[in-house]
C-alpha cells in the first residue's frame, strides 16, 4: 500500500501507511506528547487568564476611586474650605455633601479632608442623622425620620446648607432602597436577621439596570447612589449576592470623563445630571470597600 509523508502537531514527519501499525510507537508517542503539552499549555492559560481578571478588577475599581477622589479635591473653595454640589454650584451642603467627601478624602488627602472637617465644625453642625449610619456614627439611626433642608449661612454669592433629620418618623421607607440598604446596614450588629431581609428587598428592586424603587418607577430614572450603597451594605452584611457584579459594572459605567459621578441615569445608560459631591463620594466608598 503506498505511503505519505505526514506531519505531527509539532511539524515533525511520520509515516502513515493507511493502517497506522507500521509506525504505531512513534505515533503513540507524539500523541501523548501533544496531549500532555496540550494539556498543560491549557491548564497554564486558565491559570494566568484567572489571576489576569482576579488582579486585574481591584486596578479598575482603585483606578477609578482615584479618579473621584481626584475630582473631589479639585472641587475645594478655598475661601471656605467646602465643596460646592457640583463645579460652579453656589450651595454648599455641609450633610451629606462634605460630610461625606472628607470621609473619603481622608486617606488620599488627609490635610484637604481635615480642612473640610474643621469647615463643618465652624458653622455648628454636628450631624444630619442618616449617612452617618455608613461609618457608626449616627446617635439613633432609626427609625427614619422625615429630613429638612435648612439654610444654614450665606457667605458672599455662596449658600452653606445641610439636612437634618426632624422628630416625625417616616412611614412607607421600604419602599425606597437606598433607605432599605441603610436599615439593613444599621441592623447588622444587633439584629442579623432583619438585616439581611432588609438588604434582600433592596436587591429585589434590581432590574438589570438599577434599583427600580418608587422613584426610579415615578421618574424613569436610576439613581446612582443607590448602586453604591449596594455594594457597601453587601460587604457590611458579608454577602456575595449574584448581582453584585453587574451592580459594579454599572456604577463604574456611570462615572463621567471628569472622574465624578452624576446622580442618575436612565434605563439606556444614560447619564442625567451632572457630577457631584455626594453621588461621587459614595461610588468611591463603594470601590474601595474590599
């Protein structure tokens, strides 16, 4: 029977004689070789193509913390020692605009942050009641009380504002999920098990896009924040819900050119607002939360 020259995977020449029996050993053996080579160079792709994405996500998440933090720090009046809402914005907010920006400013830019803290001090207002549920800070985090915006100084052409929470208890707030996700970060050391209720009614409100509470639905629009109190309220709890990922993927989706964070989008993504103090501050604390 007549013969061919052939070649094995690694472009070395076998005979082949149409039974295989004449050069069965040579064949089994550059068989095994490739398998196994094969096998590893397999195994050595899913290996590094594991740790490329496993290492490779805390870079985009401590690479676009960065770019807010940055956008923070650029928003600083010094004559006040404040950041306005948003660049060029006239009001100030002490709660939960500052509040929270030297929260997260406080590793990166610690003298900026100590600058805003001590900015806060000076026009005598201590608390608002609710954000501080984020860093153990509020005296009586619920139940929710309504809040009230209150004008606390005019200084020159700028507005130095804040919220407080007043005496009237909320009714109807488990239908918000930025207020879901703070009840269960709240109740995490005392009740557990409300905790996590509350934080899987948040969850519930997920719909691919965002959290479609009663805003969301009577606006047509998504909020952010709610995204990142998301995250943070997951690690608070110690949870890995099968959301998470995509949660993360669409607030870092949602972060503009200028590093901040706008307040909301709509259901295509697109982003409604412009970026400011607060909404920027919590997608940080998001990010960096491990």
């Amino acid at each position: 029977m007549e013969t061919a020259d052939c070649k094995d995977a690694f472009g070395e020449p076998f005979r082949d004689n149409g039974s295989r029996t004449a050069t069965r050993p040579r064949q089994l053996m550059n068989r095994r070789y490739f398998l196994r080579n094969a096998g590893l160079l397999l195994l050595a792709n899913r290996l590094v193509s594991g740790t490329s994405t496993a290492s490779d996500q805390p870079d985009r998440l401590r690479i676009a913390a960065g770019k807010g933090r940055e956008f923070l720090a650029g928003l600083i009046d010094p004559a006040l020692n404040l950041l306005p809402e948003y660049r060029g914005a006239s009001v100030c907010w002490l709660f939960h605009d500052n509040y929270l920006a030297a929260k997260v400013l406080q590793q990166s830019h610690p003298d900026l942050a100590n600058r805003i803290h001590r900015a806060i001090q000076s026009f005598s207002v201590a608390k608002s009641g609710k954000m501080e549920i984020l860093f153990g800070e509020a005296e009586r985090p619920l139940p929710f009380r309504h809040p009230e915006l209150v004008e606390v100084r005019r200084v020159g052409s700028k507005i130095v504002k804040t919220e407080i929470a007043t005496d009237r208890e909320l009714t109807g707030w488990a239908e918000y999920a930025d207020l879901l996700l703070l009840a269960a970060i709240a109740l995490v050391g005392t009740q557990a098990t409300e905790a996590s209720q509350r934080f899987e009614q948040a969850l519930a409100m997920w719909d691919g896009m965002g959290l479609k509470d009663r805003v969301a639905v009577k606006t047509e629009r998504c909020a952010v924040y709610k995204l990142a109190l998301a995250l943070v309220a997951a690690h608070r709890l110690n949870k890995r819900p099968a959301e998470g990922g995509a949660i993360t993927e669409r607030l870092l989706a949602q972060q503009s050119e200028n590093g901040g964070w706008v307040t909301d989008y709509t259901a295509a993504g697109e982003p409604v607002g412009l970026a400011n103090v607060e909404t920027t501050s919590l997608a940080v604390l998001a990010l960096e939360t491990p």
